[in-house]
C-alpha cells in the first residue's frame, strides 16, 4: 500500500522543487550539545547525536521575515522510542511566532508521528499530526515550509499537508511581523512523544543519530532592522521561479492532493478534537 501511495504522490509533485542547497558551515551554527552535533561531507550535510548526557541543535545565522525553507532530514533507525527531531522557525520572547515541523520517534516497527504546529503572538495549540507514507529512515526526504504574507504550508517532498491561512480580518493571529530564524534538534522526550509516555528511550540503543542535508532558505533575510529579499521576490509573475513562494497558493490541484493527504494519513486536528470542541473550537476552525 505505501508503495503505491508513494509513487501516487510523487507523480503529482504540488511545490516547486528545491533550489541549490546551502552550507552548513556558512549558514547555520551548532546551538547546544557539547560537540553531539557535527557537520559532514564539507559542509552538505550535519549530524545531530543524542545519548543519555544530552541532545543537540543548530541553528541558522540569518533571521527571516517570510520565504520557503526546506531541508532534506533522515531520522533516527530502529527503536527511536522517546526521541524527538525538529524542524522549526521561531521568533523569540513570551508572544513569539514559531511554525513546527516535529517528529515522534517510536518502537521498531511502529511508525513515526508528524506532528505540525503553528504559533502566533504566542499563541500555539493548533496541533495536526500524520504518520507519513514511507518509512522517513530509510531516505532523505525534504520537508519544506512556504510562508509568506498569507500562508504558512507545510510540504513533504513537495506535496502540501498543511495550509494555515491568514484569517487576520477575521480576528486570527498570523505570524508575519516578527523575524524568525530556523532551528533543528534532536532530544528525549520520553516522558510525552511515544504513545503518551508510555514508552520510554532504550539507552541501550544509544547514540541516536538524525542527518540533516540540503538546508536551502529562499527567503527575505533581516538585518539591521532592514529586510533584504531576493530579486523579483515580490513580482506577482505566476510562474515557477524560486522567489515565486511570495505569492504562492494552493491550485485546484495542490489542494485536492492536500485534502487526499489529510484523510488518508491524519491522525490529530484540533479543530475536530473533542475536547477542544467542548471549549469551543478556535475561530480559524469555522472558515473555509
């Protein structure tokens, strides 16, 4: 069955797709884990090492206000029960703006959970969750993030799962004033990711090990208090350039492979959680 999901899904690629990657050396810097992090292969690609001491983590050395964003990541093998590998943008400070890519590792066997979240002034809990249709250890495959003035998408080599819209007139928050740079980690969190908790980390199975490559950020850079952006970022041309991301959208099509993606492989909204519906659904749920 994943077979054939797979090669329906990689028949209908939705996104452009990704652009020269860039250097890790040059663009991103280790931000925790005592030399558990390591960049390779000169700088095409970077490990990030978790044992029972600590995790690990980089970062970009550029700040972004909007762009696409997308790295190439092969996870933890085997038993990675407790594990979590990231992929984020984030702002800084209590009313922060931060747009997630999360994975659950799990037991041998059992498939890794997507988890996706998006925060703005501070304000998270819009969880969505998937398990993906291939097994994301065996390969690099790229997760991208489109975000510009109207859209946060979430893509997994190149299909969108997720379109969070800017709903601002109708009173939702939207992430599009503050600078974010991107972070990366892998850490334990064995006491929520797999199952609840109920499934601890195997120490024994230590080091775990996530690669990343072909980090590539198509983006408006901030410095200085200025946004710098790349040339013809914002010309509305409709066509498939690498700046097109400002004005991109979800076509017809994009959106019926979108909605195909969230039937077959969600497992959590929280629009449709009951629990959050007792207390009343965020406002973006009710809009379409």
């Amino acid at each position: 069955m994943r077979t054939a999901v797979a090669l329906g899904i990689v028949a209908v690629a939705c996104l452009a797709a990704v652009a020269q990657a860039g250097n890790f050396l040059q663009d991103t810097e280790m931000s925790w884990g005592d030399g558990r992090g390591k960049v390779v292969d000169g700088g095409r690609g970077l490990d990030l090492t978790l044992d029972k001491g600590s995790g690990s983590g980089f970062q970009s050395k550029s700040e972004y206000l909007f762009g696409k964003i997308d790295m190439q990541i092969k996870l933890v093998p085997g038993n990675s029960a407790g594990t979590v590998t990231t992929f984020y943008l984030s702002s800084q400070g209590s009313a922060h703006d931060e747009i997630d890519f999360e994975f659950l590792g799990n037991e041998t066997g059992e498939p890794y959970t997507l988890h996706t979240n998006v925060f703005a002034q501070g304000q998270g809990k819009r969880e969505q969750q998937f398990r993906l249709w291939f097994d994301p250890t065996k390969a690099f495959h790229t997760y991208s993030i489109v975000w510009n003035p109207q859209h946060v998408i979430f893509a997994v080599d190149g299909t969108p799962i997720r379109d969070f819209k800017n709903h601002e007139a109708r009173g939702v928050s939207f992430p599009k004033t503050q600078p974010m740079r991107l972070y990366a980690s892998l850490w334990n969190a064995d006491d929520w990711a797999t199952q609840g908790g109920r499934v601890k980390t195997d120490w024994s199975k230590a080091p775990f090990v996530a690669s990343f490559r072909s980090f590539n950020a198509d983006a408006c850079v901030m410095s200085g208090g200025a946004q710098r952006c790349p040339a013809g970022t914002m010309e509305a041309t409709g066509s498939s350039s690498s700046s097109s991301w400002w004005n991109q959208e979800l076509s017809d099509m994009s959106y019926r492979r979108m909605r195909w993606v969230q039937r077959k492989f969600m497992i959590y909204n929280y629009c449709t959680d009951p629990k959050r519906v007792a207390e009343g659904v965020p406002a973006e749920c009710k809009l379409r």
